[in-house]
C-alpha cells in the first residue's frame, strides 16, 4: 500500500507571540465547528482523488495551536482519519502550548494513539518569555512533568536571540532542557526582518543576528556533549528519537497537508492551501479542496530545492553529486563550514548558520 504521511494545519492561537510570523488566526469557537468540518470534508474528497490506497506512518498536528480544539473536534479529526493511519509503527505528533496541557488533553491524544508531543515552551527565562509573550516559567513546568507522566517521546521548542535576553537566561533554559533529560529538542534563530505587521516586524528588527549565530553555536556544542545528535540544522535528538515525520520532508517523500496554509508534495508535485481561515471554511461542499494551488517550479528550482534538503541533514549528499563544483567543496571544507564523512558533503555547524548561501554557491558552481 502507498505511504502518503499526513500533516493537519490548525490556523487558531489565543493571543499572538511578539515573534510569530506563520499564518494564524485568532481562536474563536464559532469557527471551531466550520474549521474542523471542512477539514474533514478536505481529506475524504482529497483521499477519493488519489489513484490507489494509502495509509499514514506519520501524522503532524501543527499550527497555530491544535491544543486549543476541544476534545469533540479531536474525536472528529481522529475519527475521519484513523482507517488511514498506518496499524503499525506509527508516529503521530501532536503540538501543544504548555498553558494547554491539562490530564484531560494529554489522556484523550493517547487515547487516540498520539505517541510523541511537541512542547512549545520556547525559554526558561522569565523574562525572555515575558518578551516573547509566553505563559511563565512554572506553567513550563508543570506542562513537562505532566507530559513527562504520559509520554516518553517528546519535544521542546527553545527560541535563540530573544531581544534583551542573556547568556545567562539561555543556560538555564539549556540546563532545565537537560534535568528533564527531554529525548528531542527544536532550536530556532530569531532573525531580524520580517514582512508581517507592523508589531512583529518591529520586534524582529530587535534581534541581533550575530548574538543568534553565536547562541546557536553554543547550544550544538552543549546538547552534543550531553549526547544529542544534530541530526538537522534545527533539531537534536537522543538516538533513535528523531522526528521521523520531519524526516519525509527532507527526504522528499510524499505528504499530504490539511487546512489553511497548508502545504503537500504528492507524486513530486507541490501544493499549498490559501492562508485564509474565511475561504477555506466557506468553500461549498464537493469543493473543499478547491483552496489547494499547485506551485510551478523550473529545473533550477526542484535543483536548488533538492540541495537544501539535503544539506540540512547530517546525511548530506554524495560528493559525486556535486563533480563540477569540486572546487567550492574543497573551500567550503577549507573554511570549516563543511566536512566529507564517508564521501558525503556534510555542513558543519558554522555551514549550517549561512546553508542558504552555500546552497547558491554549489549551485552556481555545479
């Protein structure tokens, strides 16, 4: 049977973060009804259309934050999906904001056979969380031990360069990371610039670019003393506790996005839903899908494309790939920003901060 993975887009947050610049909108439970309606009514008319069965090895709740959707709307979802779900070996991922985490939410997702949780809690700091708009240090707390009680596979999101932040408050986020003994840890660079409204673009123009660089440096080389393989440019992981869901982007297998804003790569062609709550719940029914638009791309885009996945994996890509640019390679490994482990061309750490650079210069060079 074919493996399409799935990921399932829920657009709605209570409050918006100072540095969040992915579609959302605001949680209004009128709309909860219709999202979740035409969310199903996507994937049943979207299932039709594909040419044999499939099933799902992985599933992704994304957002926005899935963790606001009341338990009835989750038995929905669950419900339009489960025939679909892969019977063995799945990995479902569910995202949650710790200020969501109660006995009830995390009791009904294993219920429904979610077995790996991804736990926004972005800082231990209180007052970088208090810059970023975040619930506080003990509500992070609480979040972990509770998740901790119900789930061995889990993840925490930790954000780098938060505007007047400090060294100091990035350690104890680090250290807290590491008392937990968290099996997966996301770490993203804040970059100034932005094209969002006013609030968020000023806030990202704050963010000191080389102070990012510099924390990114410093949280690769404690997560991998304390074991954790940098297995892509964002994410480390105890063995064998990788996020396999992520692992069908960046191999370029085929997945299947649901809800507004959501973006599939099915048959090595891709699609996105419009970035508007308002189409995506007002589409007629026997159209739902409608709002999913294919994305042209030319040979020097699938190539650019099928470079960065590549490069942004500790799996890299075969020198004999690149023959043509084996000039840049050889500077690339001279400056220290690659290395060739087993005749594939791996980014270091200090690659992995200018990765989009190198990407054109291979390019260019090939």
């Amino acid at each position: 049977m074919r493996a399409i993975s799935l990921y399932v887009h829920v657009p709605f947050c209570k409050r918006r973060c100072s540095y969040c610049t992915f579609y959302h909108t605001p949680f209004i439970d009128t709309y909860e009804t219709a999202f979740v309606e035409a969310l199903v009514r996507e994937f049943e008319e979207t299932a039709a259309k594909l040419d044999q069965p499939f099933c799902c090895p992985t599933v992704y709740f994304g957002g926005g934050t899935p963790s606001v959707l009341s338990r009835d709307s989750l038995d929905k979802i669950f419900g339009a999906i489960s025939s679909y779900v892969a019977p063995d070996g799945v990995e479902i991922t569910f995202e949650t904001n710790p200020d969501d985490v109660t006995e009830e939410l995390v009791s009904g997702l294993r219920a429904h056979g979610v077995n790996r949780l991804s736990v926004g809690i972005q800082s231990m700091d209180a007052g970088a969380l208090k810059i970023l708009k975040r619930c506080t240090v003990t509500v992070n707390e609480r979040a972990i031990d509770m998740v901790r009680g119900y789930f061995d596979n889990f993840s925490v999101d930790v954000l780098l360069g938060v505007p007047d932040g400090s060294r100091a408050g990035l350690g104890r986020t680090l250290a807290r990371v590491l008392d937990w003994d968290v099996p997966h840890v996301s770490v993203y660079c804040l970059e100034p610039g932005g094209v969002m409204g006013s609030e968020v673009k000023e806030f990202l123009d704050r963010v000191d670019g080389e102070r990012s660089a510099e924390e990114y440096l410093y949280v690769c080389e404690r997560l991998r003393a304390r074991g954790y393989q940098h297995y892509e440019i964002s994410n480390f992981a105890k063995p064998g506790c990788e996020s396999r869901h992520n692992r069908v982007y960046w191999q370029g297998e085929d997945y299947l996005g649901l809800g507004p804003a959501a973006h599939s790569y099915i048959d090595g062609e891709r699609s996105h839903n419009e970035a508007s709550i308002e189409r995506y719940v007002s589409a007629a029914p026997g159209g739902a899908a409608s709002t999913r638009h294919p994305e042209v791309r030319g040979p020097e885009q699938r190539r650019l494309e099928a470079l960065m996945l590549a490069l942004r994996t500790d799996r890299g890509l075969p020198v004999d790939h690149l023959e043509s640019a084996r000039s840049e390679i050889e500077a690339l490994v001279a400056g220290s920003l690659a290395r060739i482990v087993d005749d594939r061309l791996l980014l270091t750490d200090r690659g992995f901060l200018v990765m989009n650079d190198i990407v054109l210069r291979l390019c260019e060079a090939s």
